[in-house]
C-alpha cells in the first residue's frame, strides 16, 4: 500500500520553526539594544555641549592671552576628546555671528563692540557635577586676565538626572527581556527536542556514551543559533540603514562601531543560549526512564 507522500518522519526536528523562534527572538534584543546605544550617544553628545564660558578682561595682549589659553590647556578638567577641548571666540567673532543670528547691528547703535573675548572649555564628563563644576570656576576666576567665568547652573544637575532615571530604567528593561528571551528559546529548543527523546533512548540501549549522544545535537544547536543570530544582524542592518535614510538626524546618533559589536554580540547570543539550552534539555532527557519519556 502506497504511504502518503507528506506524512512526517517519526522523529523529526523542527528546525525552520527553531531558527525563526531565535531569530525574533534576537531581533527583539537587537531593536532595545539599538535604543541602548543611541540613548548612550544622544548623552554623550549632550555632555559635549557642557562648557564652561571664560571671559577675558579687555586689552589684553596676545601674549597673555595665549598665556591663559595654555594654561586651561595644562588642566586635567579639560576635555581632550574632540581634540583641543577650548575653543578661542574673539569679540568681533562674536559680535558678528550675533548680528547674523537677530539681523541687528547693536555695533553701530552703540558706537563700539561690548563684547569680550572668551574661551569656551570643554569640561570631561567625570567632573559633570556640582562641587567639580563650582571649584572648576574658582579655580580659572582667579587666574589673571580672566574677568568672569559663567556656566548654566541647572543643565548639569538636569542632565545628571535624567541620565540616572533613564539608566535605571533600561537596566530594569534590559534584564527583564534577557530573561525572557531566554525562558523563550530555551523552551523551543526542549519542545523541539522532545521529538528526539526515543532517538536518545535508542542511543543509549545499544551503548552509546553521554557525549557520543550529546555531541551532534550541540553542533546542531550551535548551527541553527549562530545561523539564527546571522538572520537578525542583516534584519538589523536593514532596518537601521533604511530609518537613517528616511531620518536624517538619527545617523547622528549611530555609532558603527557600537552597532557592528551589538550585531556580533546577537550572533554570539544566539549560539551560546542555543547550545546551553540543549545541553540541560538533553541531560534531562538521559537521566529520565522509559515510563517517564512516555
């Protein structure tokens, strides 16, 4: 009698349903990871724009001027990682990007230029707080030639604020969804493996040791996870290339670098879960009796 041609193999392994499981499973770390990363680089970039404003006294000489100059450059509180960490805005520099910016020529109602030399410093993000930022402007009040030193009071307090509400937050996030992503492909990996448990037992009446059984399926496992794992980084390469073309200000947020170790990082996740997932469900499954697989 002819068997039907789409009957199932008694026994069969799951895989296209393995591999999507993980692969969404992955895709959903990726996109809150992706959040991570670009929360982390709008705060970085807000950190940048914490300067600190030193105002020169008026007539100064261009070898005093390059004296204080010099001298914020030698402080250990200035940011050296968008290169010289001050910025030199002359008077008459001032003066005319203001009247760029309000179209009024406050020079020639006036008579002369108010105005004052200055020094925008960039301050690193380890002494973003309130005591360092105070004792950072006494400390370059009292150099000489400097006639007053002005920061905004509330950003800084603001900014640290918000970073730690915010950080808090997504590590509660982060470990929540790991856990579940886990429970998750753990629990596809032990359905799947289900199908295998009288394969297993097979193996073992004709005396086959432990990592003779158990070899093959974490080869298996470690393939369908890494494979997995390799599906969600291009999903994820898409996806971030086609919303930076569609918002232009979001590539200002990706860092390549972070985002090519988040993609490696997913397909490392993917097998090291896939294989401890069936590492333990396959123990199980050794240790269990003839009455118990049943």
């Amino acid at each position: 009698m002819e068997q039907p041609k789409n009957k199932k193999k008694l026994g069969g392994y799951p895989a296209i349903g393995v591999v999507s499981s993980i692969t969404l499973s992955l895709l959903v770390i990726g996109i809150f990871g992706i959040l991570v990363m670009y929360s982390q680089e709008l705060e970085h970039q807000v950190r940048q724009n914490i300067k600190v404003q030193v105002y020169l006294n008026a007539n100064l000489t261009e070898t005093q001027r390059l004296q204080i100059e010099n001298k914020l450059l030698s402080q250990d509180y200035v940011s050296k990682e968008n290169g010289r960490g001050i910025v030199y805005v002359s008077k008459d520099d001032a003066a005319k990007k203001f009247i760029e910016e309000t179209g009024e020529d406050f020079i020639s109602f006036i008579g002369e230029n108010p105005l004052r030399d200055a020094y925008l410093v960039n301050i690193g993000r380890e002494y973003h707080t309130m005591p360092e930022i105070e004792r950072i402007k006494k400390e370059i009040q009292g150099m000489n030639g400097v006639f007053q030193v002005f920061y905004v009071e509330g950003l800084i307090e603001s900014v640290n604020s918000n970073v730690t509400k915010i950080g808090l937050i997504l590590l509660g996030l982060i470990s929540i969804l790991l856990l579940t992503v886990i429970l998750l492909i753990n629990n596809t990996l032990r359905i799947a493996l289900f199908s295998q448990r009288f394969l297993i037992r097979s193996m073992q009446l004709v005396g086959a040791r432990k990592w003779f059984i158990i070899r093959p399926f974490l080869l298996r496992a470690s393939g369908y996870g890494f494979l997995a794992g390799l599906i969600a980084a291009g999903i994820l390469w898409a996806l971030s290339g086609y919303a930076q073309n569609k918002i232009q200000d979001l590539s200002l947020l990706h860092n390549q670098k972070q985002f090519i170790a988040l993609l490696i990082v997913l397909m490392v996740t993917g097998t090291v879960i896939a294989i401890l997932s069936t590492l333990f469900s396959i123990r199980r499954y050794l240790r269990m009796s003839l009455d118990q697989l049943y």
